[in-house]
C-alpha cells in the first residue's frame, strides 16, 4: 500500500536537489532523519543522536537492500538524498570552532566521529552489495553523491589532530579504505584525478564541497578545512593539477595571508605544491607567478624560522618560471632578477642576526642561492663577504650546521667569482685559518665527526683559495707547520700545500 503522500516529510528549506522527496518508506525515513539533523538547536543534541539510531536501524532493515535498485518510481530521487544524509553526518562529526573547541569537546568530537564512521561503513557496504548485483543499477549514481562527502569525512579525521582519537583514526582509515575499495582505486591520488586518462576523478566534487568552506568569510569556522584541502592538493601532481589551477590557488594564497604562522606555512607549503606540479607556461599566464612572488617575499620580513625555511625552499623553485619572462640582449647588461632581489634582501637580515635557529635557516639555503645566481654572485660579493667571515666566527653548537654551511657557500663562491678572489685572500685567510685553530682547541661537547668535517671544510676552502690566487696560501703558509704545535692545525696546511703542489691553478 502506498503511504500518503500528505504525511511525507517536505524538504528542508535550502535543499538543494531538485523535486521532491522518494516517495517511498524507504524515503520517508531518510527524510525523517534529515529533519532531526536539522532541528532546533535546543533540541540538536537529542534529535542528532536519535537520527544516527534510526539510521542505523534502517541501513540495517531489509527494505534497504532495495536502495539502489532503481526500477521503482517511489525511489528516484534517493541519490541525491543520500548525498545530503552523508553531509549532514559529516557535519555532525565536524570538530568546533575556535579556541573554544578543545579538552572535552575535542573528545567529544572523537566520539560522534567513529559513530558516524561506522554508519559510512555500512553504508559503503550496501553501496558494495549493489555493484556486485545485477538487479541493482542505480549504485553509480548513489555513489557518485556519497563519495565526496564520505571521503571529507575521512580524511577529517584520518590524520592526527586534535579532535581524534586512536579510535576515530581507525575507523576513518577503515572508511577511507572501503571508499576506494567500492570506487575500484588503488589510491587517494586515483581517487581523485582518476585511474587513467579517460576517468575524470572527484577532485572536482570534492572542491566544489569544500569551496563553501574556503572563502576568507569562512574558512576559519571549521578548523579541519585547511587540512583536508591541503593534504588533498598534495595527491593531486602534474600532469592533472593544473587543470584545477583555478580552483586550488585562490585558497592556498588566502591560508598563507593569515596572522597565525602554522596557518601561513600551511598555505606556503600548498603553493610550493603548486609550483611544482603546474607547468610554468600556466603559472605566467594572467601574472599569476607575480602574484605568487610578491605573497611570498613578504614573509621574508618574518622571524619564525619554519615559516623563512618554507618560503625559501619555494621561491628557489619559483625562480627558473619567473626568469622564463626575462629576456636579456648580449650587448646589455644582464638585468637585476627576483633572485637578486631576495638574496639582496636574506644578506641584509644574515648580517646583523643574533638568533640561532634563524641563522640556520639563512646559512642552510645560502649555498642554493649562489649556486642559483652563478657568476651573478658578484653583484653580492662585499655583504657575502662580510656575511661568510662574521658566521664562521661564530659558534654555532653542537651540529655547527650553519658554520658548515657557509663553508659550502664559500666554495661556491670562490668557483664561480675567482676573478675576484685574490683581491680578498687575506681577509678569508684570516678567517679560515682562525676557525681551524677554534675548532683544534674546541673543548666543547661538538662530536668529533662534527669537528672533522669543519676541518675538512675549512681545508677543501683553503686549497680552493690557493688555486685562485695562483698559490700564494701556499707561500704564505710555508712556515707555519715548522712552528704549529697542534697536530690537527699542522695536518690542515700540510694538506694544503701537498694538494697544491703540481696542480695547476685555473681558479676551479
């Protein structure tokens, strides 16, 4: 017997499927349980746990073996529907807003989250049940409504943050897996760019969900947002990302302008991924590349050494696309570049800096910025130079990273500006020979490895130099093993002027 149609449930204001509710039993409970999800806020908390009760009694009836079978009228529609239950689920699930959402409620999150969890996973096995059954036809388009919702959800809490738990976690990875088990992927980035080319993926669907929720009005309400879009850009490389550049660059330029540093190095960290996966013909195409240039030069005027690291590494990948546009006559002089301009800048800061880690950071991307400018260099020569001597006098702990560094940037330098070393052989002679005899006396907790490797470094810079200068550290340093009483310092020169001997000096 058919139910009145007068005692169906209406649709919720704003749904956004089109014509009505399934008429069927089958649609009027679904239709029930989106009406307790969208409840008033006094009643929510009640009705959102009766509603996940009765879902789960009706994924568990046998009427709902019958869901995807798409012959009867009274089920067209169904699709859709279930696509709005599963948003709903996962907004349920959701973590709270602000700093107000965390202790307790973070727990309680964890909870909603692998209860609704368990109801995806029940669901996706009816999805199963129906692909394997011939009487069934209408799974694909069930699925096609579920798939983005459920895999926001799973990815919500598949990753560790504060509003999972071991369990939350588990049951999302088992949902997650389910979920491309059912769309026959063998993984995340298949899942969302497609197993081959003919297959479009759900890239696109899982954008158009998120995109409510990235906007700069928005984005901030739910804390997982930028973490299921960003872990969500990362799978997708070339050749598929740039075909969604459109969709992927206006909220990873928006999350790397906020006030809050994990926040700006998320975002970095999203358009490293896009420089690197997006053909560099696209990112010039409209200025894009600028617009990417200048949202990262201005975190260069931070002082959170994450945050520097982040926007280095991507703008040395940024250089080869924005030089692309450069073109130089060879009667001219070769003009300033984006590479210049921020080594100019990184120097500026390097000279006067106290802070350790930053100094790190400087003196661990110095060496690709010399290797990147090449006999450009010298353009730099006089700060570099005052940089390099100032950094190996100081002590840098137990690692020495940033002393090792710069030693590695000095050779660099001195190979592809020999020119004009010789002019500046006694200062960096000086400066060499006096971190060696630091390093011999150095009675501090550096492990020898560490110690080794400085004097190795100074001696291979040492040996460099005297090549440069048509081998006058040689001369100079004729006298010093006959009266050096430290074994290591000793060692050091006599390397040099064997090494130096017969070698003919072409400065590389």
């Amino acid at each position: 017997m058919e139910p009145d149609g007068s005692r169906e449930s209406p649709p919720r204001e704003g749904s956004s499927f089109p014509g009505q509710w399934p008429s069927s039993a089958l649609g009027q409970a679904f239709s029930q349980i989106l009406h307790q999800f969208a409840g008033q806020e006094s009643r929510r908390g009640k009705a959102r746990n009766a509603a996940l009760r009765d879902l789960s009694a009706v994924l568990e009836a046998k009427e709902c073996d019958q869901l995807f079978a798409g012959s009867d009228t009274s089920l067209r529609g169904m699709p859709e529907m279930l696509g709005q239950v599963a948003k709903a689920l996962g907004k349920y699930a959701a973590p709270p807003e602000g700093p107000e959402g965390g202790g307790d409620r973070h727990s309680e999150v964890a909870e909603k989250a692998a209860a609704v969890g368990l109801l995806f996973l029940k669901l996706l096995r009816k999805v199963e049940t129906a692909k394997n059954s011939l009487v069934c036809p209408a799974w694909k388009a069930g699925l096609r409504h579920l798939a983005g919702p459920i895999y926001i959800f799973a990815v919500t809490h598949n990753l560790e943050q504060p509003w999972t738990s071991p369990k939350s976690q588990g049951v999302a990875g088992q949902v997650l897996a389910l979920l491309l088990q059912v769309t026959e992927c063998g993984s995340v980035a298949g899942f969302l760019h497609g197993e081959n080319e003919d297959e479009k993926g759900r890239f696109t669907a899982v954008m158009g969900l998120l995109k409510p929720d990235l906007n700069k009005d928005s984005w901030k309400n739910n804390p997982a947002t930028k973490h299921v879009f960003s872990w969500t850009l990362q799978k997708v490389t070339r050749p598929w990302l740039s075909q969604h550049l459109e969709r992927v660059l206006p909220p990873s330029l928006l999350i790397s302008d906020d006030y809050q540093t994990e926040n700006k190095i998320l975002g970095v960290h999203c358009l490293h991924h896009i420089v690197l996966n997006v053909p560099a013909a696209d990112l010039l195409q409209y200025n894009r590349a600028q617009v990417l240039y200048h949202a990262l030069f201005n975190h260069l005027y931070t002082r959170e050494h994450h945050l520097i690291q982040a926007v280095l590494l991507c703008l040395l990948d940024l250089f080869p696309i924005l030089e692309k546009a450069l073109h130089w006559k060879g009667d001219a002089a070769r003009p300033t570049t984006h590479c210049d301009e921020v080594l100019q800048l990184i120097l500026m800061h390097m000279e006067p800096e106290h802070h350790l880690l930053l100094r790190r950071t400087y003196a661990r991307n110095l060496p690709a910025f010399v290797k990147r400018l090449g006999i450009l260099t010298v353009r730099h020569l006089k700060r570099l130079e005052r940089v390099i001597i100032g950094y190996l006098e100081v002590y840098d702990g137990p690692e020495e990273e940033a002393r090792l560094k710069i030693l590695e940037a000095l050779k660099l330098l001195m190979q592809y500006t020999w020119p004009r070393v010789p002019c500046r052989l006694v200062v960096l002679l000086k400066a060499l020979l006096k971190l060696i005899c630091d390093v011999a006396r150095d009675s501090s907790l550096t492990p020898e490895s560490v110690k080794s490797a400085l004097l190795e470094e100074a001696t291979d810079c040492l040996i460099l130099l005297d090549r440069c200068s048509q081998g006058q550290v040689k001369g100079l340093l004729a006298k010093i093993p006959q009266s050096c009483e430290d074994s290591k310092v000793g060692n050091c020169i006599r390397r040099v002027q064997q090494v130096s001997e017969g070698a003919p000096y072409d400065a590389t």
